[in-house]
C-alpha cells in the first residue's frame, strides 16, 4: 500500500515557510518518485554589477570588435569570458 503523505502547511510568510523546510523532511510531504523535471525558459540568472579597470586601449579594441558585430561591447566581453572558461572542458 502506498503511503500517505502529509499535508504541506500554509505559510504565513516566505521567511515562516524557509524554516520549515529547512527543519523537516521533504518526503514525508511529496512523493519524490512522480517528481518530473521542468525548466523555466523565460528564466534570466541572478546578475551582479562589477568595476573593472581596463587599459583605455583595450576597451576601445573591444567596442571596436562589437561594433563590428553589431554587439553591445559588455555583451560581448561576456560572451568571450563564457567562451574562454569554459574552453577545453566540453561545457
């Protein structure tokens, strides 16, 4: 027989709701083995500001180089940076 698993409480708050499940088990609340995997298309990742101090003649080689793909130059900065970190590793 399969077994019955617990209602999930309603939560007041995301903080009410954070402690709670970080104090109890979530398979005695969802049954894991009928989990199916999703994926969130319109999801953008969490993205952080920087300062980075470049020589001048280097910044304007590289506005140069987007300009000549129509890029915005940060664009392409981090497309190079996810190039090259990920180069050689099969990612």
């Amino acid at each position: 027989m399969k077994k019955q698993n617990k209602p999930i409480p309603v939560f007041a708050s995301e903080q009410e709701e954070r402690e709670f499940w970080e104090t109890h088990d979530s398979s005695e609340y969802v049954d894991w083995s009928r989990a199916k995997r999703v994926t969130f298309p319109t999801l953008k990742p969490t993205t952080q500001s920087i300062s980075l101090r470049l020589p001048l003649s280097l910044l304007e080689a590289i506005k140069s180089a987007a300009n000549s793909r129509d890029v915005p130059y940060q664009s392409l900065i981090k497309m190079w940076l996810h190039e090259k970190l990920h180069e050689g590793h099969g990612h």
